[in-house]
C-alpha cells in the first residue's frame, strides 16, 4: 500500500480479493467452469429446450429449478423497448434463439404503458415458446394489481404461462412489507404457480442489497436477479451479503447491469450532459473496460447467467462470442477489474442511491 491510496480502496479491493479466493476455494463455486459437469435436478418434461445451447456457449443450473441455462441470457431492454421498434427488436429475438440464448428476461415495466417489450418477444413465442424459458415481473407490490399485470403479460406474450414471475426492483423494507401483506404481491405468485400460470418464482433488485436479503430470508424464492458489475465492490455491495445467501439458499442468480448502459464501457462517449436522463446522473467520463472484460467479471462469480439487452444483432453475436470463449477469471484479475473500474463507479452504479 501506498502512501497515496486510500484505505477505503483497498479495503474494497480486498473485498473482492477474499470473494474471488472464496469461489476458488468452493465455498462460493457454482457451475463457474465451462466444464463442469455438476448434475442438475431433473427438468420438468415441460420445461423449454434450445437444441443449440450446449454447442453455443458454457451451461450452468438455475438453481435447483432443474433447468440448464446459457451463461448469457438476452434482456428486454434496449432495442427490444422502444417503441414502434419491430423492424429491429423481433429479429434481436429470433436471432438470440437461433444463436443459442436458451432464457428470455422481460418486465412489465419494459417499453412504458404500451409494453412494448412483451409485445416484440411475444411475437416471437408464439411460433418458438419451446425454445426459452421465459421471464417477467410484475412491479405492483399487491395481489390484485400483480394478477391484472400477469393476465396482460400473459396475452402479450402469446403464451398460456410464463416460466418465472418475479417482483421487479425492490427498493425498500416498506416495499417488502408491503409485498408481504396478506393482499400483498407474494400472495398473487403463490396463487399464479398454483393455477400453473407460473412455474418458478423470483425477485429483483438493483439499488438496496438489504431489502433483497429481507425478502429472501422471508420467502424461498426459487430465483434472484441481482444488479452486479465491476464497480459493484466500491459502493452499497450486493456481493458482499446478498450473493453469499443467495449461493447457500441454492437460488438461480441472474446478473444484471453488466455494462450499466454502457457507462462502464471504453467504447461510451458521454453524450452532452442536458441530453442525459435525470434519473441516471450526469456522467462525464467514457468507461474503462471492454465488454469481453465487464462480462468475464460477473461471469467469474457465482452466478447462473447474465441478461444483457442489446441494439443490434451485431451486439447480440459480440455477447454470444464472449459467453462461448469464458474462462473464469482468478481472484487477483476480479480485483484488477474493480480497481480499474473505480474511477467510473458513480456512473457504472447509477441505479444505485448516492447521498450527498
């Protein structure tokens, strides 16, 4: 250490150097290697099956779902929000199918109140519904708004049941006493599984790892997705406490925010600062790592997979590229990637609060 460090860096730093000697040692380890082999529960006979995932990149388990997922997964962002986007999002779909994306991540959020996110997918489920497992949430935190959302997502999805139903982005302990409340949300995702409208149940969260672990101490919650990048160490942590449960409650953990909008990515230009959302924050610098390197990242922990939503095919097929040529990375190259993204950590983790 340096007279010119600061404490609090290296105090991160080391943080992630006894995560990654964790996962190397086993007692974080989960599918991390592109050989593994580990059994996984046997998969419901109505389970979806992508004939290209095994020959298309590494698979490890969702969990104890019994399903075997790629390690990259397509999100429902991006081009496959926008509105009036066909033209582009329905092919991004089409295309992650045939490329061997084998697990789908929507919202009812996605795409504003026209949901234009499950309307593009659900064009594609309608002829391909066997070919993903198929995600989406609801961001109601009570039982009757969260069956009206389903009902909704249901129809525009083209589907008569969607394979996990999550809680989207959970905030705060009110919402999650909220959602536990005898008309809560909770009580709509035990009611949808047990009418088969929903196989598998989930919750979200980018912004409080302590509302997250809240809920999962609460509810067996067969799955999580968590926000999680590089400069995850250096400010309100999920791997600090909520990936280590997360890991011992055997749940399927989904990686979120990879690149955060590109904002952790070399290759983003900050564009002028009145042009950028408010809820975002103004950012002021390019990135600092390669795509190749913010997926290896998160990859390199134990997760199940990571959704990452894209603008074009030629993303799509970069994504599918890095996920096929994973090699975990050691714990002293998980703590050079935080190090190097740290200069950039209020940008790369603007879905999370910053007190003045």
């Amino acid at each position: 250490m340096t007279d010119r460090e600061e404490p609090e860096t290296i105090l991160h730093r080391r943080d992630v150097l006894k995560l990654g000697a964790a996962a190397a040692a086993g007692f974080l380890t989960r599918d991390l290697a592109a050989d593994v082999t580990k059994e996984a529960p046997k998969p419901a006979s109505s389970a979806p099956e992508n004939p290209r995932t095994a020959g298309a990149m590494p698979m490890r388990n969702l969990g104890k779902t019994g399903f075997r997922v790629g390690i990259f997964s397509l999100g429902g962002q991006a081009a496959v929000e926008q509105p009036n986007n066909e033209t582009v999002a329905v092919p991004i779909v089409e295309k992650a199918l045939d490329l061997g994306v084998n697990y789908i991540d929507t919202s009812a959020r996605y795409g504003g109140e026209a949901r234009w996110s499950e309307k593009y997918i659900g064009q594609v489920m309608k002829r391909r519904r066997n070919e993903a497992f198929l995600a989406t949430k609801t961001h109601d935190r009570t039982r009757d708004g969260s069956m009206k959302i389903l009902e909704t997502s249901l129809k525009l999805l083209e589907t008569d049941h969607v394979d996990l139903w999550q809680i989207h982005n959970l905030t705060s302990k009110e919402q999650v006493e909220r959602m536990f409340a005898p008309d809560g949300a909770v009580q709509a995702m035990q009611e949808a599984r047990d009418q088969k409208l929903v196989r598998f149940l989930g919750v979200t969260g980018h912004a409080d790892p302590d509302c997250l672990l809240e809920a999962i101490r609460r509810f067996p919650f067969d799955t999580i997705l968590m926000a999680l990048n590089a400069a995850d160490p250096h400010h309100r942590s999920f791997q600090k406490a909520l990936l280590p449960t997360a890991v011992e409650k055997e749940m399927g953990i989904v990686g979120m925010k990879i690149p955060a909008r590109g904002r952790i990515l070399s290759s983003w230009t900050p564009p002028p600062a009145g042009s950028q959302p408010s809820w975002m924050g103004t950012a002021t610098l390019s990135g600092t790592l390669t795509m190749s390197e913010a997926m290896r990242y998160v990859l390199s922990l134990p997760v199940s997979t990571v959704i990452v939503g894209v603008d074009s095919i030629a993303q799509l097929e970069e994504n599918v590229r890095i996920a096929r040529s994973f090699t975990p990375l050691s714990a002293a190259q998980l703590a050079e990637l935080s190090t190097k993204a740290e200069p950039v950590k209020k940008q790369a983790l603007f879905f999370r609060p910053w007190e003045s």
